[in-house]
C-alpha cells in the first residue's frame, strides 16, 4: 500500500513546477515493488507520461539527470542570491523600481548571471512581493517623535475600541469641482477627455464619522479655522444630546493635529465644552476612517444634471453631497473604521515602520 492523493482529480504539475528531490523520489518509487506509476502520479500531482519518462531518462540517460541536477543547484543558487541582494536593497531603504535593478546587482556582486523573468518570479513566489503604486511621504513622517507618538496614539485608542466605546472621527476636506473622473471608456481613436467648470469658491466639508457607521457633515464658503470647528462642535454636541443624552461617558471625539485642532485657543474651547478628545498621531493618515468617506464622495459625476454651482447655488453642492452620502451604507460606513482599525497593529510594532 501506498500514500496516495485523496482525490484523482488534480491539477498536474509539470517538469519545471518540480524540484530535484522530486524527480530523485519518483524515479526511487517506480522502481520499488507493488508501487504503482499511476499512484505515483497521483501522488505527486504529475501526469503519468511525466512519470514514464522520468524513469526512462534514468535508465538510459543517467547523465541527463545529473545535468537535471546541477541545473536546479544553480537555479537554486541563484534564487539565493537574488532573495539576499534584494533583502539588502530593501534593508538600506532603497525603492527597487525595476527588476533589471536587482539583476544588474546579482551579476556585478556576486558573478551570477540571472534573467529579468527569474527576478520577477522570485519576487512574486517566493518574496510575496507586488508591483504597486508608490506615494510620497513627507521626510519627517518617519521620524523617531512621529513614531513613538503613532505608537503611543494606537496604545491609546485600541483599548477604547475592544472596550467598545463609541469614537467619532472629525476631520475636513474641500470640494473645487463636482466631477471626479480618474479614467472613462472612450473609443480608441477618441481622447479621454472633459469639460469642467470649478467650484468657486471652493467648499469646506466637515464630517464626522463614528464607530457605528453615522455621518454627520456641515457645508461652509470659509476656510475651516477654530471658530469653524467650534461651531461644528457646538452644532455636533447639541445633536448627540438629542440623540443620544449622556453619550460623553462612553464616546470619544478624534480629532488630528491640524492648527485649527490642537492649538492653545482651540484647547481651550474645547476644555469648556468637556468634550472628550482624542488626538491622533502625526501623518496617521491611513487610520483616519474619514478619509475613507472623502474617497467615496469625490468619486464620479456629483452633477451629472449640470446644475449650476456658483457661489449663490450652495443648495445646490450641499444636495449633491448629501444624495452621495446618503447612498453610503450605514455597514459599508462601520466597515471603514474596521480597516481604520487594522493600520493601528503597524504603528505597534515598531520595526514595520
């Protein structure tokens, strides 16, 4: 009796899908007794044929699969390779914008010549890593102070969070423009463009978004400032009085560090109003839930009926704003904190950063 797949059904591996030790294990069972090929095959996720010229090439030509053999030990040796120069790469905090990059750096290192495609797959298979879009950050971003303060912000709020209180992210954005196309379908000969007229002035949105996926949001023509915010605030304490009498004992207010937010006036204020805050980290941007809602309201056409949007038609943005907010779920809403949430885990430990 042998070990055999559970089901004869499989996807068959083929001659480059196997290793060395492989090839050696099922030449070495085909020529024990009572072992069939086609349990063999079975075992070993290949074809019979597969199997059937394996042990004729080791019968007739031995010397083949000795070559067989030295070539995977220097395929392996250059899989090697390529994993320790690219770890290198990424250990000085070098970009690798291209494959040619590392393959360049293996031959002149290390003498080995090695294939683009061979780079690439290594990337992918064995690294785990993708081709994505890079994002400028600011220098100062990863700084030691911008750290230990993310840290210290995620130590802060995830226990707040497990102990399932209510947080209610505050943040701000703008609207110059009401059609938000990144890419359209358009015939070949045809180019992707389109007329826009911009929103003048420009609109200040303050949103706010909490842990069970309500919105509440406010249009203005004027800069957000601390008098803005504080009437925000005021407008936004008076509700959840209405809605929900008491919520300070269990709700938290997150606010970043924005001047308008976090300066000595602002502190103030906020001390006589005995909101409860929370101050996120520096560029914590990616655990701010808020951003995730700006994404999805300047996303396609606001105006598809071209309705005007100059500085007496303000009804007219806040109706458009409001239509796009309301077709966000009350789940989908909840969901964006659940990512918010996950991006903490990277600001604990350290050496991700």
């Amino acid at each position: 009796m042998i070990e055999s797949a559970p089901c004869k059904y499989y996807k068959k591996r083929h001659l480059k899908n196997l290793t060395e030790q492989e090839v050696e294990e099922i030449v070495a069972a085909a020529k024990k007794p009572g072992w069939f090929r086609t349990d063999i095959a079975q075992k070993h996720r290949v074809s019979v044929n597969l199997v059937n010229k394996l042990c004729k090439e080791a019968e007739k030509q031995p010397e083949k699969m000795e070559a067989r053999r030295l070539r995977e030990q220097l395929d392996e040796e250059k899989r090697d390779s390529i994993g320790e120069i690219t770890a290198d790469i990424l250990k000085a905090t070098k970009p690798i914008i291209r494959a040619q990059q590392v393959q360049l750096a293996v031959e002149e290192q290390r003498g080995i010549e090695v294939s683009t495609k061979l780079v690439r797959r290594v990337f992918r298979k064995e690294l785990h890593m993708g081709y994505r879009l890079a994002k400028g950050v600011p220098v100062q971003s990863n700084i030691e102070r911008a750290l230990v303060l993310r840290q210290q912000y995620s130590l802060r709020l995830l226990p707040l969070l497990e102990k399932k209180a209510r947080v209610i992210n505050v943040d701000e954005s703008w609207l110059n423009q009401t059609r938000f196309l990144r890419r359209t379908w358009v015939p070949s000969d045809a180019p992707s463009t389109f007329r826009e007229k911009q929103v003048s002035p420009r609109i200040s949105l303050i949103l706010a978004l909490d842990t069970e996926g309500r919105i509440w949001w406010s249009l203005t023509q004027a800069n957000t400032d601390a008098d803005v915010m504080t009437m925000f605030l005021r407008h936004l304490e008076r509700r959840l009085d209405q809605e929900t009498p008491g919520w300070q004992e269990t709700s938290y207010i997150l606010l970043d560090n924005a001047a308008w937010h976090s300066s000595e006036e602002m502190k103030l204020r906020l001390a006589k109003m005995s909101l409860p805050i929370i101050y996120s980290g520096p560029y914590s941007y990616a655990t701010a839930p808020c951003e995730a809602v700006f994404a999805a309201l300047k996303f396609g056409d606001l105006n598809p009926d071209r309705l005007p949007t100059g500085k007496k038609s303000l009804s007219h943005i806040a109706d458009m704003v409001g239509k796009r907010l309301k077709e966000i779920p009350r789940s989908l809403a909840a969901r964006y904190w659940h990512k918010a949430v996950l991006e903490h885990f990277g600001y604990l430990a350290f050496e991700r950063l």
